[in-house]
C-alpha cells in the first residue's frame, strides 16, 4: 500500500469511518485543475468532498486502511511547520497541507493512547467485536477537544447524509469524528498476525470482520464487554468512603489509664460517584439517586446504571459489598472487624486495581511500619571485653561474624516508636479498631501479628549483609523491603567508611614525595585495611598505584609479607619500584623454574597469575600480611580458574589494583569487589537481579545511584581528569586520521562481505555466530594490510600503512619517539619488516616476549636507543612505564575504549614531561568507521556501563549486519572520492 504513495504525502486527506471501526479508511487526494494531480496513485477512487471554494466535486483519490496510512500521516504532521492547532483558514492554499498534517497530530495523539494502554473492548452497532481508546482522564478527553476544536475545514469534507443537490452539504462534527478515528487505530493495532492464536480465538484479534461471529444485544460477548467497561469510559467511576460510627470517649478520669474502654464504635462503607470529565464532581450516590445537592443533580441519568454496573463488578472482587446491590438506593454497608482488616489488607489493592479506591477517615487508618536497628550481638563481645562506643570491634566483619536487626516498629510515619505494651495491646485486641493513645487506630492485624513476631528476638544476620542494609539504608527481609538505620558499633563503622579517613603521613621509610591525591588514597587505603574490609583502588593508569601500595606496606608494619600477583610484563617493575621507593625491603619473585618461597621473613613477594593458578595450595599455606591483585581486570571473571584459585589464598587484608574496574559488564565489579570483601554484593544471582540487570537495560534510572551508594566506601576511583588530581600533566591532544582504502583492500573488503554474508544467511546459532565473529575480524584485518587477511607477505598496498610512514616520518624528523599498538600481533610484524626494510630502528614487544626481554626493550626505548616501539594491545598495554613517548598510534580500534586509553596511558602518566599526541588510524566507510562511532558513545558511558562490544555485534539480524559491514565509500584508482 505505501507504495502507491510516492513522493510527498498528499496535501488533502480525511477519515471514513466505518463499521467496525478497524474498517474505517483514509482518503488521500489533490485538487484537479492547473497544479493539481489527477490521481496520487495507482488504484485511485472517486471520492465526492466539498471543496476549499464550498462546492460540490469529484476527486480521484487513494484510500489507505489505517494501519497502512499511520506512517504517511506521522510523516506529514512532523514535516508540517505549525501545529494543526495553527490551522490557516478556510480557502488558503495551505488548507490541503494543513488537513493532512491534522491527522498526523491525530495519529500522534491516536499513538500515545495507545502506547498507554488505554484499550477497552466493545461492540460496534453491527455486533462486531471492537477496541476502542479508554478510559479517558480528564487530560486526556480536554487534549481531544482542543485538537477537535482545531480541525480545518479540509480534514472532515467529505459531505454525509443522503445528496440532496438543493440543500447545503453537511459536514461530519468534528469530535465525534476525531473520536471514531481514535478507536479505529485502537481497533487495528492489537490486531497482529500473532493475536488469535494468543487470544485464544478470533474475537479481539483477527483483522477480517467475519473471523468473529457478530453478537446481538443481550448475548453473552456484549453482556462481557460491557461489564469490563462499567465504570471506565461511562463517565464515572466509584469509590468508598469508610465512616467511623458512634465513636465515644473513656469514662471521664480514667481517659489517661490503659484499661479504661470507650464504647465501640463501628465503621461503614458509603458507595461515592466520581465524574472523569470534571475531577472535581463527587457526590455520595444517595445524593445522585435522589438528584439533591448541586453535586448530585450534576451526574447524567445514566450514572446511575454505568455505577450500578462498576458496583457489581467490585461486588465480584469483594463480596461483602453485595448488600448495595440489593438496595433501592446503593448508599452503604456496614462492616465487620474481619471486613474491615481484610479491607486494610489485600482488598484494598485488589479494589484499586480495578478503579476502586478505599478513603479512610483521616488521622484513624495508620500505617504499622517496621524498621531494623543494626545492632552488635551482646555474643559478639567476649565477657570482660568492653568494647568503648563509637569504636568498632576488630572481629566485628570477620569470617563468621554476625550483626543483628532489632526491629523498631510504629503508627505511621514520623510517630514515635511503639512500646512493647503498645504492640501486645495492638495484637491482643484482635480486631482492627483499637484505643490507642486516647484515640482510635485502624490498623492491618496481620501486620501487628507480624510485627510481635518479630519483636520476640533479634535476628542474626551476616556481617556483609548487615553492612550492605546500613550503607543503602535498606534491605530485603521475609520478602519485603524495610528501611534500615544502625546503632552502637555498625553506626560507627558507616561513619567511617562514608565519611573522609583521618589522614596518615607518608612512612618514613619511602623514599618518594606522594601527592595529596596519593596520601588520601594511602589513608583510604590503611582504614579499609584496618577494619578487616578489602578495597579497590581504581585510580587512572599512571597516577601512580603502585607507590602508595609500597607505601601501604611500610605503614601497616607487619611482620608477615606482602603477596603481589600481577601480570609477568609488571614483574620487573615492581621489582623496580620497591627497590627504588622502599630502599632495604626485602623483595623476590616467586616466578620460574625452581621457584622458593625461602628466603628473607617479611617485604614483598611477586608472582604472576599463571603461577599463582598453578601454585594457589603452597601460597595457601603461607600466612600472608595483605594480597594484592595487580591489573585486577585479569580475574573479572569469577568462574574462571585464575579467579577460584586467587580466592583460595587467605589473608587479612585484600587490595585490588586496577584502571578499569569495569570493562564490559557490572559482573566483571562483582568479582572484583567480592575478592575484596567478600558476600558485599551478594550471590551473583542476586547481584545481577538487584543491581546489574536493571543499570545495564536502563529500565531502572535510579539503579546506579543506589549501586554506586553501595560500593562507593569499597572503591576509591580518580581520573587524571580529576580537578587537583594531577595538574602537573602535560596536555594530551587527541586526533583521528581517516584514510582510504587502497584498490586491492576495497575489492578484497566487498568480496568478503558478500561471500559471508550469504553464508551468515544460511546458518544460525552457535554456528551463525562464529561466522559473524569470522566477518569482523577479517574485514579488520583487511583495513590494516592486505597481507594479514592472505598471509601473503609480499603483496598489496594499505591506506593505513601509508599514513603510518608520514607520521613516522614527520615524528622521527623532530627526534621524537613514539609507541604503536595493534591488536594483532601478525600486524605487528608486518610493521616491523617494513620499518627495518626503511631503515627505521624499532622493536616489537608482545604476549610472547620474555620477562627479561620486555625489561630490555623497555630500557633501550626509555633510553632513547630505540625510536619506535611496536606492542601488540592486551599484552603491553598495562603496567609499562614509557614516557619517553610523545606520541601514540593506535594503528587499529579494540571494541572498548577503556583497552585503548590504558594502552595511552603507557606514556601518557606521571613522569610525562612532554605533550602527548595521539594518532587513532580509521580505514573510512568501512566497519572500522562505524566502531569509531561506537567507541565514541561507550566513553561517554565508561563511568556507568559499558556494552559487550564484539559479542552484542554477534546478535545482529542480518539486514543490521550488512548495514555495520556495507563498504560506504567509493574508490577509483585509489583515490578517494
């Protein structure tokens, strides 16, 4: 259908409705004559309408469904330059652009509706089963008036009635017919291919009008439609107002004593109309029975059946109104304590879902509310142990420690705490209407018996639980959510960990100056340590973790060493950095054939991740000071064997170090943070149901903000970014170069798109994904040389290859030195012979290189010895110091931008001196191009969430995919064009 509308949307259209509704149809035309079209389709009709001129005419015209008009209408009501509101008058020669874009603003307001579920099934006058929009607020019914107030005279001119050539044409009213084209896009969109078979039937489902038999009134379809709208879209809706009945007071002197009893009052519920054009009509329905009372004549003779109808079906969610429905008048009805409690309760709700809301007399139906005091366990302090308030224990958070909720409960919010008299009085009434206080309390008694339940004992909970509720000042108990406040030893330590650490000086044993920022992080450091509690420190690559963790050592003063796991490439700089900041600690490497753990008591001892994994029993039975993770993201994955066995070596104090405390996923801070201190989070179920699920899908805004409350004692993050942090850094210039591609790539990038894609097609699953994950990663490959998608060393000319010497070239004629990464260490070589066959000196270092060797080369590059240095991204892009650079090129992109500004950060961190200029090579048009954007988006995101990068790109429906790979640029002779 749309494609018999070419070009621009047609200036005229209007509504014809029909019977059902979903039949109803569009007419789109153009006036005849000098200008005008004859037809705007294939298929035309002839359509009779009333011209701008107010004379009769036939015009040729296309009439679309409604489903298949709603595009062309947005369309036009977002190209039109003012609102159909702003109508020009009758006879402009805009009047045609205006009547289409009023239907556009219908369709808009047809859309939201909808979008709102505002759908109510019916009957048309035929029998036919119908939707339509409601019910309507009064917004929402002023938001219809005002449009229908401002329709033109070319949106409705199609003339009804019988023709009768000497009278005036008539006209469709406006509103009646803005409504009828309402509830025929209600009528058409729930009417999906898929609807019958989950409706169970054809009725409310199919498109075609024959597919449900028409139901006559009186018949059970019409009977059941009509009792789901009762009380909706009539005009009215009910509620109930519960009255307090011949309430007295204590005897006169004894108000003041527990004992003394009031005469006990009774309650009632009153049957109240309320009018949904005008929210401020309410009447009692004795008033609207009788017409008395200005409220009560104002209601339209028929609220009396459309209440009557919403009565009887609340009657069917609560019996114990069925009293009214037996009424001359349905006024009230008297209630029983046990009505009156399951009112209180679930009723209540299950009434409102349905439109009917319970009004209490004010100040007498309270609240019971329930809040848990964490508490220390009188067990947790051993007899002749007094531990002095507003300290903390030491054990308080060690392995087995408990806390306790004590439960603290009252009558509303902001009133004071109830006694336990009070709570046993509450519960022992078993009723809920009870003297309290010298007034009269409503209260749920299931909750009261909940709440005595309760108060009979504290209730152990785990340290790391008790410390989540404080910190977030809530948590989940018994299947709902209370608040939490703390008292005694956890309000003290929420003090100090939400609140700034006392400072600590520096050791007099480092050898180093450490700034402000590194002092507090030493501080943070030592209060995290202190408690029994881990910590990650997330500082920036280059703000110098490493020395405040030597410095953390020498201040904690223990006499059991220290365990550092880091990477192999950062062995030698650890080494390194102890020898120089902490002159006489003891320091070896526990690393290689015929490693030892013998050897001075004390200092430091350096392992890798892989050792660690294969050697976690013997470090297990060491007893270590503290454990330290180095470049942490490499145990992000909790079930992997690296992470199991860095969890198995115990310790006192665990500190992880790390750029990037969260790579891809939330998942990836749960593990780091529960190796720190661990059962913080929760389970990983938990965790992801709580907390990353909702951040990572948006569906929960405020999601972040409660996650971030939580970990923010646990994670100390600074960026180099940060005002104060570092304002001794030189400038950091960042550029992209886009580049083409040569010949031979462009034809080997479309051959190979083609050539899988048509693959992809034919394949699914697991086996579809590999083939996807095989596209990306040869176009890449393409984009960086010929050579490393075929092997062939000798052939093919590359883009990228070709700036690279320019930038080379200009870099090496100023004397500056420069780092090169590529995620492909393959690339790497074919770099390398290519700069030597130039005559450029460089080195190349990579997952493969040697310990030693990587020392060596960083010393000769450090020295000046070695212009260009060459490094595959993942292995050398942590850890190195390399400030001799002043420039970096990142001659491919890695799928997280976080990768790529830790492989910056080599030389761009404290001990730069020089401006840092970094090169970021992009083979334009290309799917590189399209990753350049969506890095763009991630960085902006970093701080949050960052997205799955390569293996979201895997799920991709096949149009998308050709879309991200599609070569965009055309090439002649190499040029770009």
């Amino acid at each position: 259908m749309l494609s018999e509308v070419s070009g621009p949307v047609p200036r005229f259209a209007v509504f014809l409705p029909a019977d059902p509704p979903r039949e109803g149809r569009v007419a789109f035309w153009e006036p005849t004559g000098p200008g005008g079209r004859e037809a705007v389709g294939a298929g035309s009709v002839e359509l009779r309408v009333v011209t701008p001129e107010l004379r009769l005419a036939t015009v040729p015209a296309l009439l679309l469904p409604v489903g298949a008009a709603l595009p062309l209408l947005t369309r036009a009501r977002t190209a039109a330059a003012t609102p159909a509101a702003a109508a020009p008058a009758t006879g402009s020669s805009d009047a045609g652009t205006s009547a289409t874009a009023f239907w556009g603003a219908a369709a808009l307001l047809a859309l939201r509706l909808v979008a709102r579920g505002l759908l109510l099934p019916g009957l048309s006058p035929e029998g036919h089963d119908a939707w339509r929009i409601g019910p309507l607020d009064a917004e929402a019914l002023d938001e219809i008036r005002e449009l229908a107030a401002a329709m033109p005279p070319a949106a409705h001119c199609v003339p009804v009635g019988p023709e009768d050539t000497t009278a005036p044409p008539r006209l469709p009213s406006p509103e009646p017919l803005l409504r009828a084209f309402l509830d025929a896009v209600a009528d058409t969109l729930p009417r999906s291919p898929a609807a019958p078979v989950v409706a169970g039937g054809p009725a409310y489902a199919a498109a075609d009008p024959g597919a449900a038999a028409a139901s006559p009134p009186g018949t059970g379809l019409r009977a059941w439609a009509d009792e789901v709208a009762a009380g909706h879209d009539r005009g009215i809706r009910i509620s109930l107002r519960v009255e307090l009945r011949g309430a007295g007071r204590a005897e006169e002197g004894e108000e003041g004593k527990e004992g003394a009893e009031a005469p006990a009052p009774s309650l009632r519920a009153v049957l109240q109309l309320h009018g949904l054009a005008d929210a401020s009509l309410v009447a009692d329905a004795r008033d609207v029975w009788a017409a008395a009372g200005p409220t009560g004549a104002a209601f339209p003779p028929r609220a009396r059946l459309d209440a009557l109808r919403a009565l009887r079906r609340a009657v069917k969610l609560w019996p114990p109104l069925t009293p009214m429905l037996g009424a001359a008048v349905p006024d009230s009805v008297d209630l029983a304590d046990e009505e009156v409690a399951e009112l209180l309760g679930e009723a209540a709700g299950v009434l409102a879902a349905d439109g009917v809301q319970v009004h209490w007399p004010r100040g007498l139906a309270r609240t019971l509310t329930s809040r848990a005091v964490a508490t220390l366990p009188d067990t947790s302090t051993r007899p002749g142990r007094a531990t002095a308030p507003g300290s903390v224990p030491p054990a308080l958070l060690g392995a087995g420690s408990l806390l306790s909720f004590d439960w603290r409960h009252s009558l509303g919010d902001g009133a004071d705490d109830l006694t336990p008299a009070e709570l046993d009085r509450l519960a022992e009434a078993k009723r809920p209407l009870v003297r309290l206080r010298d007034q009269w309390v409503l209260v749920d008694p299931a909750a009261v018996r909940r709440a005595r339940a309760r108060r009979d004992g504290p209730v152990p909970v785990a340290a790391a639980d008790a410390l989540a509720a404080v910190l977030t000042g809530s948590a989940e108990v018994e299947g709902a959510r209370v608040d939490v406040t703390a008292s005694g030893a956890p309000a003290a330590l929420r003090e100090r960990l939400t609140g700034e650490p006392a400072a600590v000086a520096a050791p007099v044993a480092l050898r180093a100056t450490l700034r402000d920022y590194q002092l507090r992080g030493l501080a943070w450091l030592d209060l995290m340590t202190s408690l029994g509690l881990g910590g990650c420190l997330a500082d920036d690559m280059g703000l110098g973790k490493t020395v405040t963790l030597i410095a953390l050592h020498l201040h904690r003063a223990r006499p059991e060493p220290t365990l550092v796991v880091c990477p192999a490439s950062l062995l030698g700089n650890w080494q390194r950095e102890i020898e120089k900041f902490a002159p006489g600690t003891p320091v070896r490497r526990f690393h290689g054939a015929g490693r030892s753990l013998d050897g001075p008591a004390g200092g430091f001892v350096l392992t890798t991740y892989a050792t660690m994994r294969m050697d976690a029993p013997t470090l297990a039975a060491t007893p270590w000071g503290m454990v330290v993770a180095d470049e942490a993201q490499h145990v992000k994955n909790p079930r992997s064997s690296t992470a199991k066995a860095l969890r198995t070596i115990p310790a006192p104090a665990r500190v992880a170090l790390t750029g990037t405390p969260v790579e891809n996923d939330l998942s990836e801070l749960w593990a780091l943070l529960d190796w720190t201190t661990p059962g913080l989070l929760g389970s990983p179920g938990t965790f992801r149901t709580r907390y990353a699920e909702p951040v990572e899908s948006g569906r929960d805004p405020h999601a972040a903000a409660r996650l971030a409350a939580l970990v923010r004692p646990f994670l100390l993050r600074r960026k180099k970014s940060d005002p104060g942090i570092a304002p001794e850094l030189p400038p950091k210039t960042e550029t992209d170069h886009p580049v083409a591609l040569s010949p031979e790539q462009a034809a080997l990038y479309e051959a190979v798109v083609r050539e899988t894609l048509a693959s992809i097609a034919a394949a699914d699953g697991m086996e579809r994904r590999g083939l996807v994950v095989k596209l990306l990663t040869s176009l890449k490959q393409i984009c960086n040389h010929p050579a490393q998608y075929t092997g062939d060393r000798r052939g093919g000319a590359s883009g990228k290859l070709e700036l690279l010497d320019e930038l080379l070239d200009t870099i090496l004629a100023e004397d500056g030195s420069v780092l090169v990464f590529t995620q492909y260490v393959t690339m790497a070589r074919i770099l390398e012979k290519h700069l030597a066959d130039r005559g450029i000196p460089c080195r190349l270092l990579h997952g493969g290189t040697p310990v030693p060797r990587r020392e060596e080369l960083v010393d000769l590059f450090q020295s000046g010895e070695v212009p260009v240095l060459l490094l595959s991204l993942k292995a050398a892009g942590t850890g190195l110091n390399l400030t001799r650079a002043g420039h970096v090129v990142h001659y491919d992109r890695w799928w997280n931008p976080a990768v790529e500004e830790q492989a910056t950060d080599r030389a761009y961190r404290i001990g730069q001196t020089q401006p840092v200029q970094v090169h970021r090579i992009i083979a334009e048009g290309t799917v590189e191009d399209r990753i350049a954007e969506m890095l763009e988006a991630k960085r902006a995101l970093a701080d949050a969430v960052l997205g799955s990068g390569e293996s979201a790109l895997t799920e991709l429906s096949d149009a998308e995919l050709a879309e991200l790979v599609a070569l965009r640029t055309a090439y002649d002779g190499g040029n770009h064009r």
